[in-house]
C-alpha cells in the first residue's frame, strides 16, 4: 500500500465518521475532505477545485435558479387549487404522488417539496383531514420521481460526472426514465396502501398564529362562468362548508329582496361572513372574485402582496366614515378583502359600511404600503404574512424557459449544463427573477458539498483506493455473479445513504463500483444506475434526505413512522433493481 493509498482511505474513514456523526455541517465536512486532500498531495490544485467547475455542480446550481422561477412566480399554485378541489383521500393522494412525481423529475425535488408543503397542508386541512396522512407521501413521491431523469436529483448529475471522469460513457438525460417510471408506479401503489394502514392520524393542526383569526365579512363577485351561477341563494354556498352564511345578494347596486330564494347571475356580488379561510375555500371552490377596485392599485408586479390585519384605532379620523367615502384604497394603495366586527353584522356593500372603532380590516397591499399604514396613528397594524399568488406572465415565461431548456437538451443541440445557464440569464433578462433572487435561490451548501467531495473520487481512483476496496470488500461477492454483486451495491449504497448525505453516499460507492465492475469484466452501468437509484431513495429514516426532513416536523411525525413504512418500501425496491436493472443496463 502507497502512501496516497494509506491517506486516501484515512480520509475516507474520517469523512465517514464526520458525515454520520453529523458533528459538523455537510459542507465543512467537504471542504475538509478536500483541504486534506491537498496539503497531502494525493490531489493537484487543479483536480482539487475541479468540482467547482465539474458540470455536475453547475448543472445543479443552473436548475436551483431555473425551480426558482416557477416557485417565485406562483407557476405551481394553480396545481394546490385543483388539489384542494378533490373530495376523496385517496384521490387526493394519488393525484398528489403523480403530480410531484412528474414534477420533480424536472425541478429540484427539494424545491418542489418547499413549493407543495404548504399547498398539501391548506388542501387536506380544508377537507378535514390529516396532514400526517400524506405529507411523507409527498415526500417519497419527490424522490420516485427523481430517479427517473438525469436532472431529477443532483445524485444522478453527480453519478454520471464521476462515471465520465472515470471514462465511462455516461447518461444520456431520459436514459433512467424506463426503469425510474417502474419506481414511480410501485412506489405510488405501495404509499396508496401505506397511507391508510402504516401512516399516523395524528389529527388537523390548529391554524398558526400567523392565520387570520375570526369571523370576517367579505363581499365577493360572481365572474362570467362561475359553477354557483344558476344556484340559489340558500344552496349557493357548499354544505360542506363551515362557517361559512350568504347574508346578502347585491344586483346592480341593489340588495335582494329574498337573497336566499333567487338565483344567482353573473355580476352579482355576494355579501358573506364566516371564517376567512373556510371563505378563501369556498371563494377558489366557485371561481368568486374580490373587487379589484382600480388597476392603478396593482403596484409593480415583482413586487409581493402582502396580507395584513389592520385596526380602527381610538379617536381615528376613519371611525363613521365608509371606505368609499374615505377613498381608503387609493388613498393607502391598499385593497379591503374583509371586515371583522364584533356584535351586530351590517348588510350593507363592504364600501358602504361604517367603520367603527375596533373594527379589523383585512387588506392586500405591497410592503411599502403596509408602511405607510404602520406609521398613521389612525390605524394599528396587528399582523400581516406574504399572500400567495400567481403572476400569469413570470409563470408562462418561467415554463417556457424551463421547457427550452430541457428540450434543447434532449435534442442534443447543446449539453445541459449550457442550456441550463442559458435559462437561467433568461429568467433574468426577461425579469423573471431579479439577480439578487437567482443568487439567493443556490443552496449553496449543496455547491460546496459536490466541489467538495468530488476530489475524493478522484483521490480513490488515482490512489488505488476504490481498487483496493472493491478487492476487499467486494471482490469474495465476484464469484457468486454481477447479480449479486449489484445488489451488494445497491444495499451499500442504500444503508448509507440513510446516515450520510446522499451526494456523499454516491461519491464514496461510485468508484468502488467501477473498479467492481472492471475486475469482473463487465459493464459498470448496471452498477451506476444501481448507485443512483439508492443514493436518490431514502425512507428509512427523516435525515436520510432533504426532504425527509421537511416533512418531519411539518407533520408532527416521530422518527419510528419513517422506518416503519420506509424499510418496507426500501427492501421492495432493492427488489426491483436487483430484477429491473440488468434487464434495461445488461452487464
């Protein structure tokens, strides 16, 4: 054994501790590995900053900035509206696991976690359910997946820059689909069955304490098309709704006289109280609309709109005055969505209502215009959070940039780490994004992580290092077949991607494979693709993958419900490589 050899494998070993113990970041972990590296001499500076220019690691921070595009621009929101739509559990599930499946073989599972979170949250909660019964669905569908296309997760990148660094050919960027979409329907059916028997009830969360809390009055309007046209008055609003009254029908500036027993017609205008979000439910259920009052309101479209809570103070100026008399929206460029007053409820227009001391008003407005709310002593801000929303133009054009730059790919006109940066200084130029945004949307921890570990790889190879572990550790596996060698592989790579980060899991096996592959003679593909695959999917426990770990507290989980249904999952789909793998990547 070499020196390099000797430093090489005490390098591993410490990485290995480091990465489970979890004593430090994953990332300082990486520039350890790397320094170390260096100072010793098993790597040139050149080979050690590699990773910082291996297209893997730009790849991944290209589609980083590209996800952002459609999260910032609400290109996905429309997707939690059609969610919360759906009456069935086990609909809602299904159609939860196939949309974020598809998805994030695209986008960034992470970003598309962080994106349908809270959309998977207000859906199931709106329909009386649990979130703990689907929220670990969510998760594990990101990563069915994700394994199915090269760009799907950051491991298949990273899988495929080591191969090709080793001078494998490596993957084209649909290559995995065949097998991944094998994955996908196994695993949708296995958490369709999970779901019911395996998963916790663990009951609906109370509303954070950054909800809008009480009984608003809200005045709605009927659009051209809305599904309650033709209603009357008394079944106008969904029985499942709660909370929820219809106390006046407005025509023509006019109240009903019987609200209840007439029809609903288009441009009509809907006086109702009730809870504010079982009001958004109905609201986004019928296709209803708040008054948009005047364009000139709309501010710039980058900027966020915010929800706010805002009091009539003591002695203020507005108490007896109605918004329209006040001219309160374009005199604080703000919009009025609702009115929360304790005792008697007025049936009058929302523009018509007297404002009163104590009353709390329910505005949308930009953050500069909260400020200017903040700062009259008329009125008290008492809370306000980010509205979501979906800006149509940021959205088309955030799709249509993401498209382009899979589809160039796939044809082969240039690789996707060019078409990739190309999208992303698109989004920029067409204002998409701002930079400031494209440079905040980088996990950067995840950067430094594939820089940093990358060396490593390369450390094994030159040394001898995946040489000597694959004589060592594998090589008594040779003689019973590639079969069994690759299901070594894959259950290696699985076990330890369930205590390590998964791009450090892959790292660490990739060359191990290779150097496996080429004692015996055969093609290091199946074994690659063996790599990949577990190292992308993690169930067994809530730290074994990003996602995971979102979930876990989301949910309310505790950490046994992750291995309870996750090693069934793990084992079934050992399984299907092990029978899968060699029938799409032969030997």
């Amino acid at each position: 054994m070499t020196p390099d050899l000797w430093i090489t494998l005490v390098v591993l070993v410490g990485a290995v501790v480091l990465f489970v113990s979890e004593k430090l970041p994953v990332d300082v972990v990486a520039l350890l590995i790397l320094g170390s590296l260096l100072v010793f001499g098993v790597v040139s500076p050149g080979e050690a900053l590699s990773g910082f220019s291996s297209p893997a690691t730009i790849t991944v921070a290209a589609m980083f900035v590209l996800s952002a595009g459609l999260q910032r621009s609400g290109a996905l929101r429309g997707v939690g509206e059609l969610l919360s739509r759906v009456r069935w559990p086990w609909l809602l599930g299904l159609l939860m696991m196939l949309l974020v499946a598809f998805t994030s073989a695209f986008i960034n599972n992470t970003a598309i976690v962080a994106v349908f979170l809270p959309l998977v949250i207000s859906a199931v909660v709106a329909r009386g359910l649990s979130p703990s019964k689907f929220l670990i669905p969510l998760s594990f569908a990101a990563q069915f997946g994700g394994v199915c296309t090269l760009i799907g997760t950051s491991t298949n990148l990273l899988v495929d820059s080591l191969a090709r660094q080793s001078g494998q050919p490596g993957f084209a960027l649909f290559e995995f689909a065949s097998l991944g979409l094998w994955f996908v329907v196994a695993g949708v059916l296995y958490m369709l069955v999970a779901q019911r028997f395996l998963l916790p009830d663990l009951g609906i969360p109370d509303s954070g304490a950054d909800d809008h809390r009480g009984r608003y009055l809200v005045e709605l309007r009927v659009p051209e098309k809305s599904p309650v046209i033709g209603r009357l008055g008394s079944v106008a609003i969904p029985v499942d709704a709660k909370d929820v009254f219809l106390l006046e029908n407005f025509r023509d500036g006019r109240p009903l006289a019987q609200p209840r027993a007439e029809a609903v017609a288009a441009g009509d205008r809907l006086l109702i109280r009730g809870d504010w979000n079982e009001i958004e439910r109905v609201r986004r259920d019928l296709q209803l609309r708040h008054d948009n009052v005047a364009r000139d309101l709309d501010g710039d479209p980058a900027d966020a709109r915010l929800h706010a809570e805002v009091m009539i103070a003591p002695g203020s100026p507005l108490a007896g005055k109605s918004l329209a008399q006040l001219r309160f929206g374009h005199v604080y460029r703000v919009r009025v969505h609702g009115v929360q007053r304790s005792g008697t409820q007025p049936r009058l227009p929302l523009d018509h209502i007297p404002l009163a001391v104590g009353d709390i008003l329910l505005v949308d407005a930009t953050a500069s215009a909260l400020e200017d709310l903040r700062s009259d002593p008329g009125v008290v801000l008492i809370g306000q959070r980010e509205q979501p929303r979906v800006d149509g133009r940021r959205a088309l054009l955030s799709l249509l940039v993401m498209a382009a730059a899979i589809g160039v790919a796939v044809l082969g006109w240039m690789p996707i780490v060019a078409s990739s940066l190309l999208g992303c200084a698109a989004l920029v130029v067409l204002r998409c994004l701002r930079p400031e945004e494209a440079y905040a949307a980088v996990d950067w921890r995840v950067i430094i992580l594939l820089a940093g570990v990358l060396p490593l790889g390369i450390a094994l190879q030159k040394s001898g290092g995946a040489d000597w572990v694959a004589q060592h550790a594998l090589g008594w596996l040779s003689g019973y077949g590639p079969l069994v060698t690759l299901a070594a592989i894959y259950l290696l790579t699985a076990l330890m991607t369930e205590v390590m980060s998964n791009n450090a899991a892959a790292v660490l096996v990739v060359p191990i494979a290779i150097s496996t592959a080429e004692s015996m003679g055969v093609d290091a593909k199946p074994f690659l693709v063996a790599v990949a695959f577990a190292a992308s999917t993690s169930f067994a426990t809530p730290v074994g993958y990003q996602t995971n770990t979102m979930v876990y507290t989301a949910g309310g989980y505790r950490f046994s419900d992750f291995p309870k249904i996750g090693i069934p999952l793990n084992l079934l789909f050992w399984a299907m490589a092990v029978i899968l793998i060699p029938r799409y990547f032969p030997f």
